[in-house]
C-alpha cells in the first residue's frame, strides 16, 4: 500500500488538549527549575521519590483512588494510594528492622506482582538503593549483578529463589538478608532466607522517609556494553524532575488516564515509566501479571478501558502477527495515545496502529544512561513513520562528529550520519557507573553525553535511528552484551574461543547468535551443539542465551587478540568485510 511519509494531526485527532501543543514555545519557555516547582519536596531542600509518588497523594484527594490495578492469573487487585503509602511504609520499617540503612543495594528478582512495587517504594523511603533483575535472567547474570552492586537484600519469590538463586547463593558474601514471597501468598519456609508477608505483618505502617537529598541514589540500574562486565548506571532522586516532565510532554498524562505500561521492571522502562512518572501524575496503572498472549492484551486494552498505552515494538509485531482478527473481537473507544520505545519502530507497525487500534504508534527514544524519554513523537506532533521524533523541552538533542584532538562538534547539515548526543544535565542523567568512573568519564566529550547510537536528524528536526555505534545486541527490547554471552560460553570445557553478534530478526529485532571455535580433542557435530545451547540457557537464562550457535574451526582476531565481531556479522550476512587491515594474519 502507498502510504505518506508523513501522518498529519488535526484537532479531531486529539481526544484532550494536549501538554505539548506549542513544540516551539513550550520549549523555548522551558526550565528544569520550573517543573522542580511542581514537586512537593521534603523540608530543607530534600526529596524523595516515594514522597512525590505515593505520600503527596495518600495525604489528599487521590487517597482513595486506584494507583495500580494489578491482572492476576485469577483475580484483579486494586491497590489505593491511601494503601501503597501504608504498605510502602510497612517495608521501609522491615528494612530499618533489619538494619538495612541508607545508601544499601536491595536487589529485586520477580515478575510484575503487587510486592514488587511495594519494595521498589518502600526501598526509596528509607533511602535504600534498589537495583531490579530481569526475572528471565539465569542464576549467572543475577550473581554478576549482586556481587558487582554489593547486594545488602534480596527480594524475591520462592520459586525463583529455589530456582535460580539457592545454588549460586555462597558465591554472594555481601547479601545479609533474602526475603521471599510465597506462592499464591502462602508463608515460606526456606533455610537461610526470611518470609516477606510475615515480617511486613509485623511491621507498623507508620514511617518517616529518610531525608534523601536530589542527589542521594535512589536506582541502580545494569546496562550492557561491549566488553567487560555489565556496567550500574547510578539514577538518584532528582531525576523524579524528568519523569514528571516526560510523563507530562511524552506520555500525555492527564489525571483521569487508565495507563498501561507493558514493560517489565526488571529493566529501566519498567521502573521510570512503569511505577514513577504515573504515579507522579496521579493516574492508575495497570499491572498484567501475566506474559505476552495477544488475546489477553486486546481484552485488557477494551475491557480496562486504557487511554494511554506504553508498549515496545516486538509486543507490537506480535500482535502483527497474530493478525487483525484477532484485535477485531474488541474495540478502543479510550484508547487516545500509544506509544513504543526500546528499538526501532518500523512504518508499518505505526501503520499499524493506525489501522487497527485506530491510532499511530508514537515511537520515542531514550536508554538506560539517560533515566527517562529524550525524543518523542506526542500526541499533537505530525509523525513520520520511522523517526523517533523530536527531542522534548528541556533536551538538547544533535548529531555530533568526533575531531581529530578527541573534541566533538555538533553537525548542523540535515540528514548526516553521526553519533546521537546530548547536551549533559537533564536531571535524570546517570550519575556515574558504580566502580567504574573511567567508563563513565568516556560518556562525555565536553558538554555533550554521547549515546553510543548512530542517528540522523533532518531539516525538520526529526531524528532517526541508524544503528548502534558498537556491538551490544538489541533482542525483545532487552540490551545484550556479547561479552556476558562469550563468557558464560568460554566456561564449558569444549570451547576454545567465542564471539557473539546480534543477527537481524523480523519479530524481536536480533537475536543472539554465537561463533565458537573448539578445543583440542572436541568434535564439532549436532549433539554439542545442542549441549551448548542448553549450557548457556541454564547459565545465562532465556532472555540472554544464543540462540544459535555456529562451529568455526578459528575466530578472526585483531593483531591485538580481540575477536572481530563486525567480521564475524559481516560474513553472516554477507556484507562487505569492510577494513579487515587489522585482521590477524590478514593484509
Ligand atoms: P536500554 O538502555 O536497554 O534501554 O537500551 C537503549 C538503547 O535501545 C538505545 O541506545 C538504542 O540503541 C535502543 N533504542 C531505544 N529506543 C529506541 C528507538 N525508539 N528506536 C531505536 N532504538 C532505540
């Protein structure tokens, strides 16, 4: 089908007066000390998140208002504002009891139940620092994470603990406390780790926050990158000013919303926009428990009335795929704004949207490093299906092109190719990685935060999405660092060497695929195949595992020992080998 390159808005297409109506002005009039005058703040200059997404509320006309609606297997549990600021101070009190202080990692491992926000909330206000796992992970990247942040607490499921967790549990000294949820609600019992329902029975749900300051942490959250082990980016409690800034521009947000964020809090989406910027606004959430079906979430969008849905472009070419017949079953009539992050957003998905739920998909870009939406595509904005639109008030967004003395210089000609940055101190910037202050130092080039992504931006001021810049792997959404996956390979007795590339794929974006070359005395045939791929499940889990794994009797190397993955991708599919001069043996 002949489709425009671009999808214009008229007055018909917005269902309320949109935050952003005035690209230009609202930009030009913008300030991070104006919208810091929206929060309410702690006496003396302090802030917590806590205090500006539950307590302010609990305390005045929302208290009685759903702030999640939770879909379980069998049941839907609303829970108040009024109740999540008690409940979050039960678990700030089970903190304090144990000793767990201030400035202290609590790491956090479960699906999206009701005790997982209570802990994440709970955590900020009593200034703990939490750090969530993706619960796909295997029992390898949790430990890595743990001992990297120096876990002080655990909050998991008892299911996941036996499963994941139990066995790797003596390698994890700086963990002096794991809590657990039972199954279906039922107490645990199990040695060496503490039951969460019984110690929050026990607890008053009366609790001062303890005064954190905007740059107190308040998030730790682990990233990829090419080598080496997976980075923390530090988040602290000012950045709640850019969640409330984007959840206004960005996501729309208008008190009467019904809000549904399908990304899972194990990574930063799930967190920023999953539990604080809704919250912040005031609206209700709601949480599926359960995994994709796309049955269910066409039910959930009709039947929860959602008015403003935040989604990922693999949910969305799913539901492609399920087919329109299946979405035809319901109708939207409350939907009026989607919008996706975390890959590239292809037209026809935003076609899609158009066609099918009767609204574009708004695309948006922002990462791990940057705490919260830099670009966007909103609700008054005409959109050019493809581009991730344009950055919002308060972000100044450009290509930038690296000097020969190291400095970067912002490109001022439209269309050119070039690394994404951003004009650093928006407040919810990374503050560092934990440990690992000469990483963060090479973010920054001046005054410019450099992404890591190639982009474009054109004479309109859209920007478009090239690739990244170095060889972290983008599957489901989720960021893989091929040196996590290398690793987890290097430890089975065959393999001799590994290299691991992200495989361009129509449904998830890439997978992961990996090339290993063989130890003396082992063969290369279909049954160690198969025996890898299972190693690295069991170790790495589903979300990180390869998918598939090709035998090679060498891997190309650089005359300096580093294994070529741009080789290694360029010949899977058939590209040019590009400069191959530093190629180990080779010209
Ligand atoms: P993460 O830190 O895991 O959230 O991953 C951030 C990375 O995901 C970015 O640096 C991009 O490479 C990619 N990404 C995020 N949003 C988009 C988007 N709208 N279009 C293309 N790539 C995106």
């Amino acid at each position: 089908m002949d489709r425009p390159a671009i999808i214009r808005k008229t007055a018909a297409d917005l269902r309320l007066p949109p935050n952003l109506a005035d690209y230009a002005a609202t930009r030009a009039a913008f300030s991070w000390d104006a919208v810091r005058a929206e929060l309410a703040g702690l006496p003396g200059g302090r802030l917590n998140i806590a205090h500006e997404t539950v307590e302010r509320h609990a305390v005045g006309p929302l208290r009685d208002k759903a702030a999640f609606r939770f879909l379980g297997a069998h049941d839907t549990r609303d829970i108040t504002y009024g109740e999540l600021s008690r409940l979050t101070n039960r678990f700030a009190n089970v903190l304090k009891s144990l000793g767990v202080g201030k400035g202290e990692r609590l790491f956090l491992l479960s699906g999206r139940i009701p005790e997982l926000y209570v802990t994440v909330l709970g955590s900020f206000k009593n200034g703990t620092v939490v750090s969530p796992l993706f619960s796909a992970f295997g029992p390898e990247p949790i430990a890595t994470r743990i001992k990297l942040g120096e876990g002080a607490v655990l909050v998991t499921t008892e299911l996941l603990y036996e499963r994941k967790v139990a066995k790797i549990r003596g390698e994890l000294p700086t963990l002096r406390h794991v809590l657990l949820v039972g199954e279906e609600g039922r107490a645990t019992n199990v040695p060496g780790t503490l039951d969460l329902a019984t110690l929050m029975a026990q607890a008053s749900d009366e609790f001062d926050i303890v005064p954190t300051g905007p740059e107190d942490l308040s998030l730790l959250h682990f990233t990829s990158g090419t080598t080496g082990t997976p980075k923390g980016a530090m988040h602290v409690h000012g950045a709640v000013a850019t969640h409330w800034a984007t959840g206004k521009y960005a996501l729309d947000l208008h008190a009467e919303d019904i809000y549904w964020c399908t990304a899972d809090p194990g990574w930063v989406t799930g967190t920023s926009y999953g539990i604080i910027a809704p919250l912040l606004h005031g609206v209700t959430s709601i949480v599926d428990e359960a995994d994709f079906d796309a049955e269910r979430w066409y039910r959930i969008l009709d039947e929860q009335k959602v008015s403003v849905w935040y989604t990922a472009p693999t949910a969305i070419r799913m539901l492609m795929k399920a087919g329109a017949e299946i979405a035809k079953k319901h109708s939207y009539p409350a939907l009026r704004f989607v919008a996706s992050v975390g890959e590239p957003l292809n037209p026809e998905a935003v076609w899609w949207g158009k066609e099918v739920l009767g609204l574009p998909i708004h695309d948006n870009w922002w990462q791990t490093e940057t705490g919260g939406i830099m670009i966007a595509n909103t609700p008054a904005f005409d959109i050019k299906p493809g581009s991730m639109g344009r950055p919002l008030p308060g972000i100044e967004a450009a290509i930038v092109k690296k000097e020969s003395d190291g400095k970067v210089s912002p490109v001022d000609t439209a269309d050119t190719e070039g690394e994404l940055a951003l004009k650093r101190g928006w407040p919810s910037m990374l503050r560092g990685y934990l440990h690992n202050e000469e990483r963060y130092r090479k973010c920054f080039a001046g005054e410019w935060y450099l992404t890591g992504d190639l982009a474009k931006r054109d004479a309109d001021g859209y920007f478009w999405f090239v690739g990244r810049a170095d060889d972290v792997i983008k599957s489901a959404g989720h960021l893989i660092g091929p040196f996590e996956v290398e690793s987890a390979l290097m430890e089975h007795p065959a393999v001799a060497e590994a290299g691991v590339i992200g495989k361009p794929d129509e449904m998830v974006g890439e997978v992961v695929k990996a090339f290993v070359s063989l130890k003396k005395g082992f063969e290369a045939c279909e049954a160690l195949r198969m025996e890898l791929l299972g190693h690295a499940r069991k170790k790495l889990g589903a979300a990180v595992a390869p998918k598939e794994i090709d035998f090679l009797p060498s891997l190309p190397r650089t005359r300096s020992g580093k294994i070529m993955r741009r080789l290694l991708k360029a010949r899977e599919l058939g590209l040019p080998e590009g400069d191959t001069s530093t190629l180990e043996g080779g010209a």
